[in-house]
C-alpha cells in the first residue's frame, strides 16, 4: 500500500480533484507563513547574518531533488578554472552530527552528508556544513582566510544568511507548467513569480535538443548531465569494460531523490541491470544493502557512504553538470571576481 507521501507525490504530477480539494487550503497556509517569515528577514524583524565574502546561494524552490548538487560542483569547477577562490557550505543534510564542521580528507558522510561530502571530493574546494550557515561561512573562512566566495548548496529559503546572488535549479520538466502549486497540494516552496527576483535560472535536465529558451527568466541557462567512466570504487583509476558485460548479471542501487533517472542513464549507455534497488534519498548505505551480482553499479553520492573493504564488484558511476552558457563566468562577471591564482 503506497505510503501518504507517495500519493501526494504521485498526485503533483497527476492532480486528483479531490485530494487537491483537501489539500489547497493547507498550501494557502504554507504560502501565507512563508510570505510572512521572509517579510520579518526583508525588514529587519529578524535578523539575518552577512559574511565578508560574497555569497553565491544555488537552491530550488522545488521540494526533492532539482539537479542542483551537480550545477554546485560544475559552477565551483567553473570559478576554480579561472583562478578564483571558490569554498562551499551547506546543511549537511543526513549526517548524524550536530554543529559546524569543516570537512578534511578524513570526514565521512556521517559527520558531513553525502551532498557535501561528495562536492568536497569532486572539487577539493574547501567545504564546511551545519544547520547554521552564517557559522558555517565563518568556520570556511577561518580555516581557508584566502577564500574569495562562497558558493551554498541549497539554502535559498534560508533567509538568516544574506546572500549576493540568487541561483535557482528548475527541472525541465516542470519548465512549462503553469499549474504548479504550493506545497503540500504541489512541489513547490515557493511561488513561480519568485523566479523573476532571482539573478539567475538554472534549467537542469536539459537535453541537447532543448536550444529554445524556456522564457523563465532574463538570465536563463540550460544544464545537462554527461556521463564519465564507470570506475571501481575506491579505484577510479580502473574502469569498466563494459563491452565485457554479456553474460554477467548486473544491479543498480541509487539513493538518491529520483533513482528512475540513474536507471535509466544506464540503459541509455547499453547497460540493462536484472535488478534495480532504489533506496530513499540520502539513506545510509552498507554493504547489506547492495544485490548479489557479478557487477554493482552505483551512484557517487552513494560511493562516499561505502568504505574500503567492499567486494570488487561495486562498481561507480560519475556523472557531471553541462552549463550553457558558462555560468561561472556570469557569476564571476556579476560579482568582480579576479584571477587569483
């Protein structure tokens, strides 16, 4: 029996009349609280921190998953590129741990998260995560003083810390709907007119045949997913054959927000699994929870969750952000960042 949020999932994609009927009311009430709490931030009433560096804030106004991680690491790539000094802090979201941590080459998904975690080892740009991030900014800066901006992953509804840019990851998929509601009657946390006071859009998902313009805003931007290698984990000097896999059964376990959209990137690589486990997003992953088979295939954000240790079967998938045009040197331009390395 699907459980109460599956339904409600299911039905922001297919609206049932009469569960919309119930559920528009408590949206008017979302939307009313959080018109009222980000008013008391705009005027003071409540008081939100700035940091000395400026603040680069990437989120979504979609509840799950939007695409933004990959769009964090592809822009902080971008900036790295071009010899700025780029740090990254976010909630950690999943970790076991309370307070401010600055990551190091020890950290675990468990002290961190496996989103930062994961962006910390994919850019080696400095990294700290808490509930706070105006201390988390503050704990970056104290350990990595040359920092130029600060790049937060999520958070954008996290008025207590100012920010000077606003980027927003929308889904292709919703790009051209004008029906979308507030949460719970839609996915939404905030408002479609809340796209035009942002500085920029990020649509993710694209394809390579999405050449128009959505229309969503002034300052539009298309993001794609490329694949890379397939590696052993652990290992990721050694890659997959994956011409070698006839005959050999083959799994894939993804917790991530839409674990469809890793399944089937496999497929569309000629890769067909017997066996897919889709797990919640952000859940702990051990060595029990992977199938029995010749070959595992994973997601990253997975990866960082398993230890050495592991069967040599476990094998990774890395996938990255596509943005055109270049974001990094729109957020490098906007802000007068300067090549310092």
């Amino acid at each position: 029996m699907p459980k109460l949020h599956e339904i409600i999932e299911q039905h922001w994609q297919r609206p049932r009349p009469l569960l919309g009927a119930v559920l528009w009311p408590l949206s008017r009430l979302f939307q009313a609280v959080s018109f009222v709490r980000r008013a008391l931030y705009q005027s003071d009433r409540l008081k939100s921190r700035k940091l000395p560096v400026p603040v680069v804030v990437v989120g979504n106004i979609h509840a799950g998953g939007a695409g933004k991680t990959p769009v964090v690491a592809a822009l902080v790539s971008g900036l790295q590129a071009q010899g700025i000094r780029a740090g990254i802090i976010s909630r950690g979201y999943g970790r076991s741990f309370s307070g401010t941590h600055v990551l190091n080459e020890n950290s675990t998904a468990a002290e961190a998260g496996d989103e930062p975690l994961l962006l910390y080892r994919q850019t080696h740009s400095p990294t700290a995560v808490g509930s706070d991030r105006a201390d988390a900014g503050q704990a970056l800066l104290a350990a990595h003083p040359d920092i130029q901006v600060i790049v937060t992953d999520d958070g954008l509804q996290h008025y207590a810390l100012q920010r000077d840019m606003e980027i927003v990851v929308f889904p292709v998929a919703d790009a051209g709907r004008l029906n979308l509601d507030l949460l719970p009657n839609g996915g939404l946390r905030e408002p479609l007119s809340r796209l035009q006071e942002v500085d920029a859009v990020v649509i993710s998902g694209c394809t390579e045949a999405h050449q128009n313009a959505f229309g969503l805003h002034r300052n539009e931007f298309h993001s794609r997913l490329g694949t890379g290698n397939i590696y052993r984990l652990h290992h990721p000097d050694e890659l997959l054959d994956t011409g070698r896999l006839n005959g050999l059964r083959v799994a894939a376990v993804a917790g991530i927000a839409k674990p469809e959209r890793f399944f089937n990137t496999l497929r569309a690589m000629g890769i067909t699994p017997a066996e897919t486990r889709a797990l919640p997003d952000h859940a702990a992953l051990t060595a029990a929870d992977l199938p029995q088979a010749d070959i595992v295939i994973i997601t990253e954000k997975d990866a960082v969750k398993l230890s050495d240790g592991l069967p040599h079967s476990v094998w990774v998938l890395p996938v990255c952000a596509i943005i055109e045009p270049d974001l990094a040197a729109f957020v490098a331009g906007r802000l007068n960042l300067s090549k310092t390395f």
